[in-house]
C-alpha cells in the first residue's frame, strides 16, 4: 500500500523576511498565544494539493525542478486567521 501525504507547492521566504515577521508577530501577539512557527519554517503557499499518493509525489518531483520564475517584489499588507486550526496568516 502506497502512502499519500498532504502536499503544497510553495515559495522559501527570504531570510530576511523570516525575521521581520518573527519581530512583527513577537510584537503583535503574548509569547503564549499559540505554536509560533519557527522563521526556517515560513513560506509563501501558491497551491494546496491535499492527499497525493506516493506516485503522484515522485511525477510532482520529477516536474518541480522544471519550474522557474523571475524574482519579483510581494507586499505584505493584511493579516487574518482561520479560527478553527489556529492560523494567522500574512497576505
């Protein structure tokens, strides 16, 4: 029996930002409130692909190598949360 994972595609933070946004967060909410993230964890999701088998993981790995884009410059200006599985999220 093949295992399936809950997989995304997503976009590595710079290292910078990782920090911003663990200032920004320390200074927003009380060192208790909720799992904090660590910064080498945060990224950027661009698609949420739920349940993948483990064939459907080695053909998205064969492919993701292949995918490439120019830099580009992302403004944060919004927060949010989802309730439910304690998130708060940037955007």
């Amino acid at each position: 029996m093949s295992e399936s994972k809950r997989l995304f595609f997503a976009i590595e933070l710079p290292t910078t930002l990782q920090r911003q946004i663990v200032r920004w967060r320390a200074s927003h909410f009380p060192a208790e409130a909720g799992r904090p993230v660590v910064a080498a964890n945060m990224h950027l999701t661009l698609a949420f692909l739920g349940e993948v088998s483990a064939e459907k993981q080695r053909a998205l790995s064969a492919m993701d190598g292949r995918i490439s884009q120019p830099g580009f410059t992302l403004h944060l200006d919004d927060a949010g949360q989802w309730l439910r599985s304690r998130v708060v999220w940037l955007g």
